[in-house]
C-alpha cells in the first residue's frame, strides 16, 4: 500500500527539442512513443504519459505540467476523448479502448495545472515556474524526454522520501560523464548516497554517478533558483540551484537505479529507448522478425 506523503509532480516539457528537427518543430518529442508490455501483448505509449503513470502510480495526485509553444499536443492526450473510446469498443477493438479507459481514469482522478514557458531558460527555471502550484510542500520534479525502464523509481523514491524524509536525486552510472551533471557522495546504504557535490558536465570527471532529472525537491528550492546566476550556456541550472542548497548544509540523497535509462534527446538516443521498451515489453522477438521480413524482400 502506497503511503506517500509526496502528492505533487512537476513535468518539465517546455524544451524545444532542436536535436530532433524537423520531426520535433511541431510535435513535442515528450510525445515520442516506446514499448509497453500488457497481458501478452505489445503496445506503443508516449515517453510522458509513461513518466505520468510513473509518478501516478507512486501516489502523485496534482500535477503541473511546464509547457511551451508548440506543446499542445501534450494537452490534447491528457485531455479524455471518451467518444473515441466507445468508437474503439464499438468496433470490437476492446484491448485499446481498455488502454485509454485507464489512461483517462487516472487522468480525471488527478488535479492538472498547466504552465507556459514562453521562452526555455534552463531546468531550473522551468522548476520555477510550478512555484505557485507547489507552495511550502516536497514535490517531485521530473524532466518528461528521460525515462526509466524497467522499474518505478518514482516509487523508489517516495518510499526512500518516506524514511529520510530528505530531497533525493535519482542518479545511474554513465560511461562517458562528461556529458551529464555529476554528483560526489558517499554511499551509505546500498545504492543509497549522501550527496556532497553536484557539477554539470565536468570537463574532468569526478565520477561516474549522473543526475538522471528526476528529483525529489523541499520547497527551499525556489529560493535558490532566485539566486542562480545563469551558467556559460546563458542557461539557470538546477545543478548549481541544488549546490546552493548544498552550501547550506540542506542534505541531499542520491539513489542509484539499476533499471535502465534514457535521455530520449536525440534520434540515437530514441532508438534506445525504443530497443529497451521493447525488450523489457517481452516483445524483443518482433525485431527480429521485422529484419527477417526485410531480408526476404
């Protein structure tokens, strides 16, 4: 039984996506679709409304989704369309009209707000944006184009928040950490780390442990945002909010996930995401049968 006292979620989806022009000049790439397995079969799903269920399921009631221009979409699939789910079970398409009546029952037993991000000024000031939303409460904050496979770690997170009752990152080891922001802790349970330092994109390593945007944030966030100074790239970032935090001895968990993950930021990197839903579906063996199809032709 989920006994969470964390109710509130912020997904940030205001990012304009370049890396995926020209498919993501109109279509939000939060909306790209992976693999999810269900009685048997497999189905498409998009990357957001996975992170949504994620969180949904670890007993996130109010959420506040930071959008920009371009996004509606995003809005429009969180918005139930119960006629399209009776044409479905009118025309004997039971398995799909299930999918949605589930979809659009969490949707309408949950609070959703919806916040404009006219131009993307970095993570940390999309955070600051749900400020009003959020007020005084812990809350999670969660980047909607990066997701885990494999295991709710939301749900990891809320009950690791349960115990601690302290703001937690989600981290996994990376091979290359030059790429990410990059944390220093000490490992005091298993896969459980007191958070020292927090660094994005070190030009010299200082391990391996990368912020996968998944967070857990108190409310003295906000502040810090305040005041952040923009970075070299012109960006607030949520790496130098949380050291701010840091200095002020504002202890920070870490949790490493062993379940895979993605930043779906780019064509390679969506294939892997897709690669890893697929397998995790237990439908892996459909790859192989699409390369056999395209061999024989």
């Amino acid at each position: 039984m989920n006994v969470s006292k964390l109710k509130k979620g912020v997904l940030l989806a205001a990012g304009l996506g370049t890396r995926l022009v020209p498919y993501s000049k109109e279509m939000p790439k939060e909306m790209l679709p992976i693999f999810e397995g269900l009685k048997g079969r497999v189905f498409l799903k998009p990357i957001i409304q996975k992170i949504y269920e994620q969180l949904y399921d670890a007993g996130v009631r109010e959420f506040c989704f930071i959008v920009g221009r371009g996004k509606r979409a995003i809005e429009d699939h969180f918005t139930p369309d119960w006629a399209f789910v009776e044409y479905l079970e009118r025309n004997g398409k039971e398995e799909y009209s299930s999918l949605l009546r589930e979809f659009y029952s969490k949707v309408e037993s949950s609070y959703i707000a919806w916040v404009n991000q006219p131009v993307p000024r970095g993570t940390a000031h999309a955070v600051y944006m749900a400020k009003t939303f959020v007020g005084d409460d812990f809350f999670f904050a969660a980047a909607a184009d990066n997701v885990f496979i494999g295991e709710n770690v939301p749900q990891k997170l809320a009950e690791l928040h349960e115990k601690r009752s302290t703001p937690i990152l989600a981290v996994k080891r990376v091979n290359d950490p030059r790429k990410y922001g990059i944390i220093i802790g000490r490992e005091i349970e298993d896969r459980i780390y007191e958070v020292e330092g927090i660094v994005e994109k070190p030009k010299t390593p200082i391990s391996n442990l990368a912020n996968t945007s998944l967070y857990v944030f108190p409310p003295e966030i906000f502040k810090a945002i305040e005041e952040t100074k923009p970075s070299v790239r012109g960006e607030i970032e949520i790496t130098d909010s949380i050291q701010i935090l840091l200095s002020r001895e504002i202890k920070f968990l870490a949790y490493e996930s062993q379940a895979d993950w993605v930043d779906t930021g780019t064509w390679e990197t969506f294939f892997r995401a897709i690669a890893l839903s697929l397998k995790h579906s237990g439908g892996h063996n459909i790859v192989f049968d699409v390369l056999e199809a395209l061999r024989e032709k």
